[in-house]
C-alpha cells in the first residue's frame, strides 16, 4: 500500500462500493489514507472505486463480505491486515433497507435489517478494537441517517439499529478509541 499510510495506518470502510460509503473511500484517499474497503454485492462498482483511489496515488484493498458473520467479518479483517497494515479507522457505513409499516413487516426482513445494521457494526468494532487497544490508537465512526434518529411512524427498522449504533458509541471507553457519529446529510455529495 502507499508510503503515505504507514505514517497513519489504513482506513476501513464497509459498505464501500457505492453510495456514501463510496464518497466517503474515495475522500479519505483524498486525505491521503490507504483504504480497505468490504460490499456485499456489486464486485464491478467496487472495481471502479479501487480504481480511483489508486488514481489519487493511495493503495486499495476491498472484498465482498457479509458484516452480519462474524467469522467472514474476522477472515475480512485478517486478509486485510496481512495485506495493507495497521487499520486505524473504522468507518461502519454498510446498511440495508427493507421498511415497510410495520403491519406488513416480515420477520426475516426484520432479521435482515438488524443483522446488517446493528449486528455488522458490532462485528467489525469488535474485531478492530483488539488492535486499537494494543496499538493505543484508532478512531470508529458509525454512520448514522436522519431516519435512525427521528424515524418514520409505522416503520420499525430503521430506527431501532441505528440508534443502538449511537448508542454503542456513546457508552465506548474513550481510551480504547475514539468514536464520531456521523448524520449522511453532513457528507458531501458524491461525484
């Protein structure tokens, strides 16, 4: 990876192949990080968005991965630092949508939602505070919608694991690593 990072470390993305997820990849090459990035689907956007992060002259790992399996999470994690270094930054953007009110709610989409949202962001802060421990640095940042916070009536996904998300980062130790919430409305938009 580029000689830039070994200075700073890596920065991990999920959910980094489209979207805000892939705004925030391409940015943080921008500021000169090496970035890792994991997508559940769509191997030939994640193509593009290594490609234009080795454009800005920063190395790029990236790998599809289901972030509700903690075992892929840890394969994710492992093949990621033997290859790229030290991860630094968390960056826990990966999130799925099935909202419907609540009447019409199925359990496995219910399951889907949690699982991806709320169970995702524990595996990969799990996985990369061991190393944040040990290295006394590291920042998490979770990103968040609008949705999390003020939800919809009738609709029950969104708000619950986005919320336990913020959640989770306001009862963090604060010497194990920092942690930011993020709203999407105060990202830029992407190209």
């Amino acid at each position: 990876m580029g000689a830039e990072t070994e200075r700073r470390g890596v920065a991990l993305v999920t959910g980094g192949s489209r979207g805000i997820g892939r705004a925030i990849a391409v940015q943080l090459a921008r500021d000169g990080h090496d970035v890792a990035f994991c997508y559940q689907s769509k191997g030939e956007a994640a193509a593009r968005v290594a490609d234009e992060i080795r454009q800005l002259g920063c190395g790029a790992f990236h790998r599809p991965c289901d972030v509700a399996n903690s075992d892929c999470v840890h394969a994710f994690i492992q093949a990621c630092e033997k290859e790229c270094g030290e991860i630094t930054t968390l960056v826990n953007n990966a999130g799925i949508v099935r909202d419907n009110p609540l009447v019409l709610m199925d359990p496995q989409s219910w399951s889907a939602v949690i699982d991806t949202n709320l169970t995702g962001t524990f595996n990969f802060c799990r996985q990369v505070v061991f190393g944040f421990l040990k290295h006394k640095r590291g920042t998490i940042v979770n990103i968040s919608s609008v949705a999390g916070v003020y939800g919809t009536p009738g609709r029950p996904t969104t708000p619950p694991p986005r919320r336990a998300s913020s959640a989770s980062r306001r009862r963090s130790p604060r010497r194990s690593h920092r942690t930011t919430s993020a709203s999407t409305s105060s990202l830029p938009a992407s190209s």
